[in-house]
C-alpha cells in the first residue's frame, strides 16, 4: 500500500477516498509488522523455555508407592499414610528405581534428595546414605558407586525437610531412557545421626536439567 499511486483523476472526493484508503492500508501493514514482531519473540520466549539447559525438573518416587517387599532389612510402614519410617538403632535399605524423562540434558548430573520429617519433638541430627547405579539401554548395570551419604538436623521441630545428596554423575555416551538405580536409606550408626526415633520418608527424587519438550 505504501507505494501505491493515484494518477488521472482529479475529482478531490474521489481522491480524498483513496488517500483514506490508502492510509489504512498503511495502519495494516504497520500491525501485521507489529503481530510478526509479536509471534517472533513469543517463539523466541517458547523455545528458551523448553530448551535451555539451565531449566530444572524433578522427577522422584513417594515412599508409600516403593515396594519394599523381600528387602533384607525393610522400614516400617506408618499405619496413617503408608509412609516408610526408618528406624534409630540399625540401618535400613530400600531400593528405587527411576527411568531418566526423555527432556533431561544427556551427559548432565543428577541432584539426588530425600524429602522427610522427624516423627517426635526430639534433638538430634538424621544421616541418609544412597548408592546407585546408572546405566543405558542395552548395557548391563554395572558395579554400585560409592556410599555417599547427607545428615541434617531441623532441631526438635518436626516440619518438612529436603536432604541433598552430592551429584551423580551420568553413564558414559548417555541416551535416552537411561535407568538410575538407587539403594537409599538411613544411615542410623553413623555418627551423625543422634535422633533417637523414627524418620518418617516423604519421597526419594533426583534434579535433572532439561534440553528439550522431550522425543518423537
């Protein structure tokens, strides 16, 4: 529209109607700029959400849901919620296992947690330990890593607490659908952990760094 002309007629009304015509085919062209503009940055916005590695999700397992059937060395169960409850006086296992989300960064760690609470107003600190093994599709799952263990002691309060553990490192060559094996538990013999009752464990989760919405 910008550059149109109208030539060999003289009549102003008729030359009025095209000069208003043709200003507002000059207002379209400047808001279709406008919605490109727009569509642009919201593509832009979409795919440094989807696609950024410094994008994280979580991906964890409730203890009420973690079998724990033929362990050598079970928790108990707590009678209200189905909840494990690791005991004071010796350590107890479970094992976990979690299939990798097709949005994690290959070749990228993990940040294993528990997530827990102390079931009395008692002092005292609580030491969980994990191991875990990590391997692809196709390959056999390998030797444990070493014990690694996270104590934290939220006073005689009994609220929500997170216990990090340090990162696990991915397989060689990572591909997709990658499966984390995990021995997780409480270490009760260690020398941290002086709470004399029982350890109630919300879930056992990993932190992963996202690249992608996930695979065809």
């Amino acid at each position: 529209m910008k550059d149109l002309e109208f030539k060999g007629i003289e009549d102003p009304k008729i030359e009025l109607n095209f000069k208003i015509l043709k200003d507002e085919g000059d207002r379209i062209d400047n808001n279709l700029d406008e919605i490109e503009s727009d569509i642009e940055e919201i593509q832009s916005n979409y795919l440094k959400k989807t696609h950024d590695p410094t994008y994280f999700e979580d991906l964890s397992l409730p203890s009420n849901i973690i079998n724990i059937n033929g362990l050598s060395a079970p928790p108990g169960v707590d009678a209200n919620t189905g909840l494990l409850l690791f005991d004071s006086a010796s350590p107890e296992i479970i094992g976990v296992l979690l299939p990798m989300s097709r949005s994690k960064l290959l070749d990228s760690s993990l940040v294993p947690y528990v997530q827990w609470k102390k079931t009395t107003g008692a002092a005292g600190g609580v030491t969980w330990q994990m191991r875990y093994r990590w391997f692809n599709v196709g390959e056999d799952w390998g030797a444990w890593s070493s014990i690694v263990t996270s104590n934290d002691d939220p006073g005689t309060n009994q609220n929500h607490v997170v216990s990090l553990f340090d990162e696990a490192s991915p397989p060689a060559n990572e591909a997709v659908s990658s499966i984390f094996l995990v021995q997780v538990g409480r270490a009760a013999t260690d020398a941290g952990d002086t709470y004399g009752a029982d350890a109630l464990l919300y879930n056992f989760g990993v932190r992963y760094k996202k690249s992608r919405i996930g695979t065809e």
